[in-house]
C-alpha cells in the first residue's frame, strides 16, 4: 500500500511516517518506483508497536529510537551506563560480577583460571 493509506491506518500522516521510518522505527519500505515507499503488514505491525510503546511509557519517537540505538551499539550502552553511574541513578557492577566476566574472558583466550580466593570481611 501507498504511504498515504499506511499513514491513514495508523493515524499518522505521511511526513510523520517518513520520520519514523528514517529513525528506524520500522524496516525499510520496498520502494516500488522512483518516490514511492510500498508498505506492508510487517511495516504497520512495527509502526503500531512503536506507537504502543511511545504511549506507554510515554517517550516520543526520537526516543523511542536511541533506545533502539543502546540496545544495538554496546559502544553507546557503556557510556549511558557511566552516565547513570556517575549520576547515581545506576549501581555500578559489583566486583564479583566483574571477577565472572574476568574468568569467562580468561577461558575463552585459553589461559588457566586460578580458583577464586575466599573474601575478607
């Protein structure tokens, strides 16, 4: 279907469409001929969750996507954390979470793992 009957199904308008598909709020439209976006159930049904979601928790769609963007790009997701971190609305890892992926890396490169030492209250 046409970007003007999606918009309409969705009750949207076609810019506001456009937008959200260039946030990745939705795949990509096959593109039928030179201008014109053809959009599917798959394309309604992401649209439609992208509002769900907007609603509630109450984020608009630029949101919506930069959460998308911290759950994709682990780069982006360490440095919201040191914010929430340094902010003190998130706890730093414990250190025994830290020792686990310490050993786990360890046991992927192959190198012995030497036992944990018993902690000292």
């Amino acid at each position: 279907m046409r970007i003007t009957e999606a918009a309409r199904r969705l009750g949207l308008s076609p810019r506001m469409l456009r937008y959200r598909e260039a946030l990745g709020l939705l795949p990509p439209s096959r593109v039928r001929s030179p201008g014109h976006r053809k959009y599917g159930e798959d394309e309604l049904r992401a649209a439609e969750l992208a509002l769900e979601l907007e609603q509630t928790f109450g984020v608009g769609p630029a949101e919506l996507a930069f959460g998308l963007r911290v759950l994709a790009e682990p780069r982006v997701a360490a440095r919201l954390r040191e914010l929430g971190e340094r902010t003190g609305r998130l706890k730093p890892p414990s250190t025994r979470a830290l020792d686990f992926e310490k050993e786990r890396a360890l046991r992927w490169l192959g190198t012995p793992v030497e036992p944990p030492r018993p902690r000292r209250r």
